[in-house]
C-alpha cells in the first residue's frame, strides 16, 4: 500500500489515497489559496507551484493554486486535476525526496489543519438539489400522500430536481440561525408568523462540476463524469412547516434558501474509483439519455450526529450509504443539461436526502421521527422531534478501504436561534 | 420639461429622464464597459470616469464604470447611484457646456447604438422566478385544477416563488434553441423523449438587487426598495408539456432552464418615480412584514410581438401592464429574505408572468391560447398555438410620461429548432 513519509493513522479521513482539495486561510495571515488535506496536515499548493513543483505538468503557467476558490482549476478539465493529483502524490510519496528531505520546502508548504481556517471551495454560479433516494422518496410521499400515491409517476423516470440557493452555501462550522417564516398549522385558519418549529437536517451527498457545456449543449451520458471535479457532503437545512405551506405549486423556497452547509474537502472523483458499485436495479428502464454504462454507484459511508447543548458528546442517530442512491452523478448531470441547460465550473449539485432501507438509514428527522409521531431518545434522556436551538448537527463519510480511507472530514453547524420576530415586525 | 443637448424623439425609449445603465463593448473593439443609453446613442461612462468627470462625485476613485459588470456599481447603493444619476444627468443637459461643448470628449464618449454590442448588464449571483400577478395565477389554476381550486390557499398570502437557473440568463437577441426532454401526453402509457413540443414566452419584469443583505438579516420591507438597483423586461422562455410532467412535487426544472432572456438597459428605479401608482387592493391584509408603506405599483406598459420566419413585419399578440402586479417589488423581496436568505449585489429576481384582466392582457400562449384551444391567426393567415422554430418574440415596454417615453428598449430572441434527438442519444 502507497505511503506518505507525513504519518498517517489509519482512521484518518486523508491518506496519500485520497488528497482532497480546499480552500483555506492560514490563522496567522495571508491571503486564500489552495491546499490539499494529508493526514493531520494541509499541504499549501500555491507554495509548490510558486516554487515550481508543477511546471512540468499541464498546469504550468497556470497559477491556479493561488487563487481564491478552485473555480479555475475546476474549469480545467481531468487530464488537468489527474496531472495535478499526480504530481501531489510523487511529492507526498514516502519513497520520494523532493519535499520529504527538503526542510525549508516542508516548512513553508506543510501546516496543522488546526492552523488554517478552511473556506468555502468554489464560488458557487448555481446549486441544484436532485430528489435521488428512492427510499427518501418513497418515505416523504407515504407521509404526505399515503402508501398508493407515494412515488409520484415522473420517479422512476427521470431524477427530480430544482434549483436551490447558491449565495447561502456555507462552509462547515458556520452557525445557522433558525428562519423565521410563515406557516399554517392544519387546524389555524390563517397562516401564523415567526420562527420555524420544524427544523431539520437533510444528509446529502455533494459534487462539484469542472469544465462545464456551452448552452444548448447537453452532456451526453457517457461523458457525464468528466464533468464532476469532486465531493463533498451537504446539510441541506430545511424547514418542514415553512415548506409544507409554501411549495405548492412552484416547490420548496424559503424553506432551504436559509442555509445549505457543505464540507470543506473537495475529494476527487479519482479517489473514490476503487469504491465504484452498481446502483439499484433501474425499473422501468430508463430513457437512452439516461442509461449509464457500467457501475455508476458508489460505497460511501455516511453518519449523522446530533449534540444538544446540555450533551457532552455528540450522539450517532442515521446510519446510510451512498450506494442507495437509485439515480447516479451521471444521471443527474445528463438529465440536468438534456435540455440545453449550461453548467459552469464551480456549480453545485446534491443528492438530496440520502435514505437506505433501514429506519435507522433515514437521512433526515422528518423520516426518523415519521413526521413527529416517533421522537428520537438522546442518551442523556433529551427527546427529539425537530432541531431546537444549541443543536450541532455534524455529518461525516468515508469509503473502507484495506487499511486505510477515503473520508470527507465533516460538515458541521449549530442552530442559533431566530432573530426576535419584532426585530422584523 | 429637461433636455439634453442630444436629439431624442418624443417616442424614443431614452430621453435624459430615463438614463438606464448597461454594459457595452465598441464593435470596432476593446473591453467591455458600461455606459448608460441616451436617445439613440450610448453615453461611455468610463470615458467620463477616466476623464475625471465623476471625481466629485461619491464615485471618485471606485472605477465602477471600467467593468464589465454593473456589480460593483451595484454594491455602492442608493446614495452613490444617485450621485452618478445626478452627474450623467447635468453632462448630459442641453444647458450645461462641458460635454455639449468638448468636441473631443464627445466623439469619445458618445457612440451610436448601431456601433456597440450590448451585454449581459451583471454576473447573476441568483435568479428568483415569482407568480405575483394573480390573473396568471388564476388563469393557470383554471386551467389545470378548475374554477372552484384556482388559486392555492397560500397565493393571497405570501408571493410565491422558486429558485432559477442563473447560467442561462441571456441578454436580448441571443437566439433560443428549442429543448429537448422528457414529456408524457395524457393518453402515453409512459413517457417519451423528443423536442419540447409546447414551446412558450413568458412576459415578466426582472429587477437587479443593489447592496444585499447579510445572511440571518432580513430587508424590512420599509428598506426593500432600496435594495432595487434598476429593472429589465423578462422574457422567461417556457416547455408547457416538459413542465406538466416534471413539476411534481419540486416545482419546474428543465421546463425553464434552458433560457431567460432579459432586456440589456437596467432602468433606474428612480426613473420611474412619476409612475409609481397604487397596487391592486390586497385582501386578506398582508401579514406585518409584507405591508409595504406607500404606493408600491408602477404604471408600466407592455407589449408583446410574435414574428414568423414567413412573416414581413411582427404582430402585437399582447399588451399588459405591471401595475396588474399583485405582489409588488418590495413585498417579493422582503419575503425573499425573511427566512435570513442573503441577496447579493446582481441577483435578478422576476414577477413571473404579468397578466391582465382582459384577454389580450395574457402574458404568455398558454393563457391566450387557453392550453391550445383557442389558437392565435396571424396577419399572414398562419396560426399558433405554441412556438415554432423560426418564431421570434419580442417585448417591450414604456412609461409614457407628457412628452417623453421611460422605455425599457426590447427583449427579443428566435427559436432555433431543437438538437437532432439523435445527437445526444
């Protein structure tokens, strides 16, 4: 197994395998550039560039590494990000001396992750959330429609979506405040006004896209991969009360346009390949636009914990994998731009809630707790229904590989409360 | 009644009391920069800039006007927009010397609107689709549910809205090629792959947002208008029989994002203060934070012209009007940001198609055909239920004020015939 002369544990999210991207700030100053995670370090890119390291690559000249946000080097396509993750490899690489026995070079590219703040990764031109679980689905529409109409007919053929809000994607870490909003209770006769008393988390999967097509251009499906730089995991905060008033007919919109979280590592699609599986059997099967050839699923762990403030340790409560999802990356993308839509380097796409066959794989509180009617037990006797203020949400992931992974680090955030309605009226 | 020393003809859509902003590139070459229009000529404000003509002004030193985007313009807010209103204004009039009378200043900064390209006026951020005008929504519900369940329980108290799609916002005269997808007649046992075959316009008013908000602060309504840099004709191109299928439960997806097309002059709000009339009665009354103090309609007249490829001059198939608008401007955006969604500098929101109570008042086919049952004839014998390839539609619309016209100049485009299906599958 490769090895990088940085020590690595084996239960750590970012070994020599994985090298994902991010935007970061070091604590002690400076400007934003760009890093990538190994180990317990962030090796800084634009300190190897500058000095060099990538002129005999296909990013010479390119000076995408200092930049601000990865929008750039998304835009260059995967000969580009393979020649890159290459040359980060031989570097990082136990057997090579170049950076390992160069103290000064060392010293200046290599710092703690605990001495950098990590940012958003890309300048996000739009953000689409897809509708992709089939037992997510399944779940939301027995609840809302009953068991007969729980699917809507369109399901199974094409991969639902809409677009969502880009300019309130935030990193990991940032607080979220609680929205206020309007809704209407079944038995009020009118809609009532103030903060949300139904938050939720929604576990997603993300991913970012590279090159991107011209308009009027779809991506073709077998090509459909090129496009995806890389992953992240996505909290895709959500207002159930707010939504349940507001989304007919044109879906939902205060609901989620609040706040959407995202980790802050980019892990490259490259990374994951070894953990490639195949999806769910598609039935009926789909339109020629939307057969992927070959496996286009993947084996991604996925955790959801929930800390109140009066925890002392934040607490397991959903368990899934990416591997449920019954619409792939690939599909997404093609039916995203089948109609001539344009994608940009730097756009997001997610998964929606992620949901397996077990209650305990439900991706959000709306399902777990079945739209209230099964309140969550804490272990410090705590119960849950919806979020309540101090709340940390924290969601992790990784793929198992033979001693070692390929994680996502986390996406985290805590819920503050709302603002006084009088502050607003 | 002000003049400028530039001739402009009473019809003409850019007398010296309108002075709408857009971004420009000289077709005899050089970067783009911005310039505001005045009768049938574009006045290049960073010439003006460069000159020091704004160095007195809260502009000096921003360099705003060298961009090719008016974001930045934007993000200074009303005080400065003012300030430069204010200057363009008096370089401008008939009766001050420093323009009229600087021969080479002129022939620098003044060019004939045949000789530059017009742009996209900013770099959306975000784009906001709303359904503010109750005869459309009523119309639709008809339509699709019946009289007794037009309009849904929500419409009256909230203004409903939904995310779009930013990267395919276009600027006026960018030909539209029709989208492919996945659409089910009533009568298919399963869906089918092809050609959107209900191509439609949709006649909306889009409006820039200037400074923004913080992400978790809401814009009072009080301070919502300011928020509103200046407004563009929407043309929010529209696949009936793709929608019909898609929409359920999230709202439309590819039925819209394949193009919006939008009119390049932003027209100050300012410009349209002698316009601002009272909005239709609003009943039940608003909830506090969506009553907005004050006349919130503007007396904005639209029309609509289809144009065949068989067809020697286009037809007017509507005229309507935005004071039909129920929702006003103010009230869309302080409902925008009242859950603590952040608006940026270049955001474009809609008011979703703007429809009257009289039957040529509809703003898109779909209502004035009624669903196709009522087609439209032609000057030229030819008749239309939806689009055709070779169609173009063209908007505009004026204030008409005692002598002069606030124009918003047009928004037009073609439709291109659809992709061989083949190509893509």
């Amino acid at each position: 197994m490769e090895r990088s002369f940085i020590e690595v544990r084996p239960d750590s999210h970012f070994p020599i395998q994985n090298l994902p991207y991010g935007v970061f700030r070091p604590r002690s100053g400076g400007p934003a550039r760009i890093g990538v995670a190994i180990g317990d370090y962030v090796l800084d890119l634009s300190v190897l560039e500058d000095a060099g390291h990538f002129n005999a690559t296909a990013l010479a000249g390119t000076g995408v590494f200092g930049k601000h946000s990865l929008n750039e080097f998304m835009a260059l396509g995967r000969p580009a990000w393979r020649a890159a993750r290459e040359q980060v490899r031989r570097l990082l690489s136990a057997d090579a001396p170049t950076l390992r026995d160069n103290t000064a070079l060392r010293d200046a590219a290599l710092l703690p992750q605990s001495d950098v703040e990590l940012l958003l990764p890309a300048q996000i031109g739009d953000y689409t959330d897809f509708y992709a679980s089939k037992d997510h689905a399944t779940n939301v529409g027995i609840m809302f429609r009953g068991k007969e109409n729980a699917l809507m007919p369109n399901w199974v053929h094409l991969p639902v979506g809409y677009h969502g809000r880009a300019s309130s994607v935030v990193v990991s870490g940032t607080d979220v405040r609680r929205p206020l909003g309007q809704m209407k209770p079944p038995d009020a006769a009118a809609p009532m006004f103030g903060p949300c008393r139904q938050l939720d988390f929604e576990l997603e999967l993300g991913w970012f896209i590279g090159p991107g097509n011209e308009l009027g251009q779809p991506v073709q499906i077998e090509h459909a991969e090129e496009q995806i730089f890389g992953l992240v995991l996505v909290n895709d905060w959500s207002a159930r009360d707010i939504q349940a008033w507001e989304y007919q007919p044109l879906g939902p919109f205060l609901a989620k346009n609040f706040a959407t979280s995202i980790s802050p590592w980019v892990v490259p699609l490259d990374a994951l390949e070894p953990f490639r599986v195949t999806g769910p059997a598609q039935d009926p099967e789909p339109l020629p636009y939307l057969k992927q050839p070959g496996k286009g699923a993947f084996d991604i762990h996925l955790e959801v914990y929930l800390e109140s403030d009066r925890m002392v340790k934040p607490q397991i409560i959903c368990a899934s994998n990416v591997r449920h999802l019954y619409w792939s990356m690939a599909q997404q993308i093609a039916h995203h731009s089948i109609g001539g839509c344009n994608l940009r380097p730097g756009d997001l796409m997610a998964s929606g809630t992620i949901s397996g066959p077990d209650k305990d794989s439900r991706g959000c509180l709306l399902e777990l707790t079945w739209r209230g009617t099964e309140p969550i037990r804490l272990d410090n006797e705590e119960e849950r229904v919806w979020l309540e203020d101090g709340d940390r949400v924290t969601m992790t992931g990784w793929c198992q590989g033979e001693g070692y992974r390929i994680g996502f680090g986390e996406v985290t955030g805590r819920v503050l409360p709302a603002q006084p309605s009088g502050a607003v009226k």
